[in-house]
C-alpha cells in the first residue's frame, strides 16, 4: 500500500485532485438526466463547493449496450464539463452490476443462495463472485475505460466496482463450490488435514474425496462451524481475487493513478475480511449511513470512523459516501435534523476522514432510490439542505489546513472479521449474543469520555498503547494471543472481556478452562458459562451484568467485583492481575453502563490516559487530530440544549477565536485550531 502522505503527493503531483480543501463530493449519475441538467449539476456544484465526483459506478448498460459495443461519448462529455469546472474524477469501472443483455446471454453468472435459488436480475450486483464469463467481460470493460480516460486531466482515482459483496455473497452456486475445493486444497495441502481441521469425525463427515466438499447449503440442521467459517473466508478471497484481477488491467493501462474501492465498515457489514483487502489499496475508502434501529447510532459512526482509520493504518481516509438525510432502505427512514448534515460530515473528519462524499448528487426521479436524499433534493437546490452542504463547503475550505493530520489515540480496541465469523457461527453457547456487542459498549463509553480508540487488527503494532482492549476476541491464533500478553508486560492495561480466545484458527476450543488463549494471562480459569437471555440480569454487588455470565475461579488474579445472586453468587465476576510493568483485567459479563463505566475510569487512570478535554458533556464528541504544523479540536455537540466545553483556539467552523469557553448550538460543532 502506498502510504497515505504518498497518496497524497502522488494525487498532488500528478492529478488535479484537490489536496488543499478537505474535498466534498458523491457519486454523480447523469447518464438519469437530459443533457440539460447537466449544465445546472456542474453550476450547482461549484456553487456548493464539490471538488469531486464519482462516476460510472452503474453504468455498465450506458457505456456497453450490447457486448463489445462500447459507447463512451456521453462519458467524455461528462468528464470534459467536469474537468471544465475544476472538479476531479473518481471513475468507476462500472462492473458492480451486468446489464440486462449479459445477463441474458450467460445467464450462469447469476447468484445462487443458501437454499440453491437462482438469484434473478431486476436488482443490482447480480454476478457469482467466480463466473469466469462475468470476470472476461468486466475485465473486458476496466481495460477499455482505462485506456480511454487514462490521459484525461480530470480523472484523479480509479473506483473499482462498488461495496463488494453487498448483495451477492456469499453464493451457493455448483461453480463456487468447485472453486472452494481448490481454496481448500491450497489451504490444507491433504484431504486429511481438512478433516482435522473441521472436526469431521463426528456425526460422521469424514470426507474420503474432495468432490465430496460442497459448499454449505442449507442442511437438516445445523452445519459443521468450520466449514461455515471457511466458507466466509473463501468467499472474501474469491472477491479479493476479482478485486486484485481489475486493479492489475489499470495497473497494466493506467499505472500512475490511484486505486480504491469503497468498503462498508458499517458494523452490520461483515462479509469481507477488509483487513486483508486493505493492504492492496491506494487510499482507503468507504461508506457509511446512519442505522436508526441502532441503540446508538452516533457511537456506531464513531466505530466505523476508528476502524476505518485502523484500516488505513492510522493515516487518513476518503469517506466516499453517506447521506445528507434520509436513506431508503430503513424500516422508517428518518430525516436528518437541520444542522446535521454538516455535524455528521464533521464526525467523520474528526476520526480521520479527508475527503466527504454523498451517496448521490442529485436525487433520482425514477428507480430503486428515488426516495433516498441526495444533494439536490427532489426540492431543488432552493432548499434547507442544499444551503446546508454550501455551508459545510465554505467550512471545508477552512479545513484544508488540517488535511494530512493524524487522529490521537493511545487505547487500542482489537476487531477481527475471522473471529467475528467464527463467533457468528452456528451452535453458540448463545444465538442470541452480538459478537461485537463488547466491542461497541466499551467503544462508545470510552466515546462518551472523549477517549479515542484505534480500532485495529490482533496483528497490528500494539506497543505505543498504554490501554489494549480485547471484546469478544473469541477465536485467536497463539501469536495474536502473545502480542497481547507483551503489550500488559510492557506495561500497558489489557482489558479482556467474556468469549475471547475461546478457539483457534480452526474454532478448535482451547482446553483446559476459558478463555483459553487469555487464561494464564488473566490469571483466572473459567468452568462453565453461564450465558443471559437478552431480558436477564444478573446482580453484581454494584449495578448488574448483562447478557453472559461465567463460573470464575481465581488462578492468580484478584477480585474487583462479584456475582452477588443466582447461581454464580459469590463469585468472581471482574477481576484484575498485575502483569510485568501493565495489568490484565477481565470481564466475565456486560456489567450495566454505569458499573462498567466506574471499570473503565480505573482502567483509563492505572493506563494514564486522559480525555480530549477535561470536563466533557454527556452527548459531546471530541477528538484531537494532530500534524507537525500543529493540532485540531473537534467538539461536537449531539444533544438538543446548548453545551459549553472549556477550550480555546481559532474555530473553524464559526471562523472566529474562542476564549476559553466554546459555546456548542443544539446540534452544533466546532474545529479548534489550537495553540
Ligand atoms: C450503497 C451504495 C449506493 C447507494 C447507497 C444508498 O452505499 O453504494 O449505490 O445505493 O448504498 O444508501
Ligand atoms: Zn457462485
């Protein structure tokens, strides 16, 4: 991967990719308009302040509408009027979904789901992940748009596909499970070491021949884990493949451009393991709307943002899309309330986002998301919301200078999809538990103390935090368990929760007592669990645990807080070990906000973290971005009443100095450049 601040050079250098404004922009879709209208976008878009614009992403029908009959003229005309008015492209490759003609013709590129159902056209991303047809023709299309646009002034990165895996994996088809036999074998060398690996001497699943593995449709009853989670990493391999197979055709056509395509590091989303996909980018990417079934929407963006920016190794990240209101594909799809459009945008810069985009510019007047927000609003740009966006792009303009700048952080929160897999496989000790349930309550009370985490690979370099957290790290490899044992000898706080380093890379329990990989780390042993169902309780002897609960003996730790009824009453329930110069403590159940809250304050005190700024408000976000010319606080205020933080420095949003006292509107925000 390239690093970000050569990402950065090489856009500066070599495209006109604006690098001195925070760059807004979305995905710009013309080819639903008149040639008129275009006109009035490019017009609009100056106006507002747009520095890019992505297109093309579902284009394919428009740009190829018979095979091998390509039509580009009406892109030209796009890019030509975009470069006219100083706004850079993000070019799509246009392969996230076939057009009708395609899949016609070679109707075995359709998906196959877990029941063997074809999945029909009529939607979007309506390929098999391993049809060699769709791959020869998207292929087929990348080479021709990079040969063509490669040398146009406009074009600053290569967008390919779009949100891999959203609506098509995994697939069940007889081809990808042809093509699972091949990942396996390459994974396991001898039949024998897959049967080991997946435990098939029981219920009698030894296999004798390897066209014997199939991929796992729907069974009887319940299927073989490890299959299952085998199956999920094939499934973001094969992907990765296709992903690797369209960046190579722009290497070979167009090889000094930028390469990304736009993750989905929303929590729900967890079919790629996009920290193997991360490495190949250019620049990392990704999208992300607000979920209002969500207890906590706000700390879920905030998730989103840290494990975003783990992704990119700490440095900064393009948001390519979320919303300036509501989305369309929500039970009840809420409007955003004035001012939020320009906080929620400022939430993404304040964890390490450099460029804003919108899911799309101009909202559609026909189709699937005509009732999803856009910038121009079915309204038109005389509106609330459209003022809103020329706001946000005079801010923008003022936040250029911070552009490159880095997010504090000293707390590491662990985040693997494999184990995240794994966990959500079948027969658990509990359905009903979220594997990253542990993870987003700690997140977001640590959020709520304005203490930002990098949430980061088991793999990543842990030794500058002074506070490592482990959430439901459930399966865990012996080195990944090592690393965290160094970082609490080299003297920083491990806080490991309940169902972590229960298996290994094969979900192979680790004998002995849990949490297997963290016993003798933790110095305690657990028997048995003890798991809650989502209305239960359990009494500690301050506030209750909810969700799990464990029979813990002490194997060198000592107690902080104990079950105090039911039947593990008088047992342990948190306890704490000193380990070298660090501590390791551990949670054996979800103790109530506040009981886990008072934990986390001891955890932030022995690790010597503290706060963006003393004193923060409930319902006010801060974080601190930092560059050598000098550092930037973000405030922003989520709740309905006025807030007041006390901090000084030139706010950027308000474009005015502050004293010592910043005033938040209801809603508000400020960008503080300190010192
Ligand atoms: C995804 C897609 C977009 C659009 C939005 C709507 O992010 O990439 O094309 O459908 O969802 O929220
Ligand atoms: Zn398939």
């Amino acid at each position: 991967m390239l690093t970000q601040a050569a990402t950065a050079a090489t856009l500066c250098r070599m495209r006109p990719w604006p690098t001195k404004t925070l760059a807004l922009g979305g995905d710009y879709n013309p080819e639903q308009w008149p040639r008129s209208v275009w006109d009035e976008d490019v017009e609009l878009m100056r106006r507002a302040g747009i520095a890019f614009a992505t297109v093309g992403v579902f284009s394919w029908s428009w740009l190829e509408p018979a095979e091998g009959d390509y039509e580009f003229e009406w892109l030209d005309t796009v890019l030509d009027l975009l470069h006219a008015s100083g706004i850079a492209v993000d070019l799509a490759t246009a392969t996230a979904t076939p057009p009708p003609w395609l899949s016609s013709a070679y109707p075995e590129i359709l998906p196959v789901d877990h029941d063997g159902h074809t999945l029909w056209p009529g939607s979007r991303q309506t390929w098999c992940p391993t049809s060699e047809r769709y791959r020869e023709r998207a292929l087929a299309l990348t080479a021709q748009l990079a040969q063509r646009y490669h040398e146009h002034p406009a074009l600053a990165l290569w967008h390919v596909s779009n949100e891999y895996a959203c609506h098509n994996v995994p697939c069940y088809c007889d081809r990808c499970g042809r093509h699972f036999r091949t990942w396996l074998q390459r994974r396991y060398g001898a039949l024998d070491a897959l049967n080991d690996a997946w435990g098939t001497a029981f219920w009698s699943q030894r296999y004798t021949a390897w066209d014997q593995v199939l991929a796992p449709r729907r069974s009887t009853t319940l299927a073989n884990p490890t299959h299952v989670l085998d199956y999920r990493r094939f499934s973001s391999d094969a992907l990765l493949d296709f992903y690797l197979a369209e960046r190579a055709v722009l290497s070979e056509h167009s090889p000094d451009v930028p390469v990304t395509t736009n993750f989905m590091t929303l929590s729900h989303f967890r079919h790629l393991d996009y920290h193997a996909w991360a490495p190949v980018q250019d620049v990392v990417s990704t999208d992300h709307y607000i979920v209002g079934t969500l207890a906590h929407p706000r700390a879920e963006l905030a998730y989103s943002g840290d494990l975003t920016r783990g992704l990119a190794g700490g440095g900064p990240w393009m948001l390519m899309e979320h919303s300036t209101s509501a989305v369309n594909w929500q039970p009840t799809n809420h409007a955003k309330w004035p001012g939020q459009t320009i906080r929620d945008a400022l939430s993404h810069v304040a964890r390490g986002a450099d460029t804003i985009g919108w899911f799309q510019w101009r909202q559609s007047r026909a189709g699937s998301e005509k009732f999803h927000s856009a910038v121009v609003p079915h309204a038109g740009p005389d509106s609330a919301r459209f003022r809103e966006v020329e706001q946000l792009g005079r801010i923008a303009a003022r936040l250029g200078e911070l552009v490159g700048s880095r997010v504090e952080s000293r707390v590491a929160l662990l985040h693997d999809y494999q184990s995240v897999w794994a966990a959500s496989g079948p027969s658990m000790p509990s359905g009903e538990l979220d594997p990253l349930l542990a993870a987003g309550t700690i997140h977001r009370l640590l959020h709520d103390r304005g203490v930002t985490c990098d949430v980061v690979h088991p793999s990543a370099d842990l030794t500058a935090y002074d506070l490592v957290v482990v959430p439901q790290l459930y399966l865990v490899t012996d080195e990944h368990a090592a690393a965290v044992a160094a970082a609490a000898e080299d003297g920083a706080q491990v806080l490991v929760t309940f169902f972590s380093g229960i298996s290994d890379e094969h979900d192979h329990v680790r004998l002995g007592g849990y949490p297997g990989a963290f016993r003798e780390l933790l110095g305690v042993r657990v028997e048995e669990f003890f798991p809650l169902g989502p209305a239960q309780e359990v009494a500690l002897g301050a506030g209750t645990g909810t969700w799990w609960s464990e029979h813990v003996e002490l194997a060198g730790a000592a107690v902080v807080e104990s079950y105090a009824a039911g039947p593990l009453a008088g047992r342990p329930a948190i306890t704490r070990r000193e380990v070298g110069a660090g501590a390791a403590w551990y949670l054996s159940t979800l103790a109530d906000d506040e009981r886990l809250g008072r934990v986390l304050d001891d955890v932030l005190a022995a690790a010597g973290v503290a706060p963006a700024v003393p004193g923060l408000p409930r319902g006010v976000e801060a974080t601190r971005r930092r560059s050598d010319e000098g550092s930037w606080l973000f405030l922003l205020n989520h709740t309905e009443s006025p807030q007041t933080v006390a901090a000084a420095g030139y706010d950027l949003v308000a474009d005015a100095f502050v004293g010592g006292t910043v005033r938040l509107d209801p809603g508000g925000a400020a960008v503080l450049r300190e010192g």
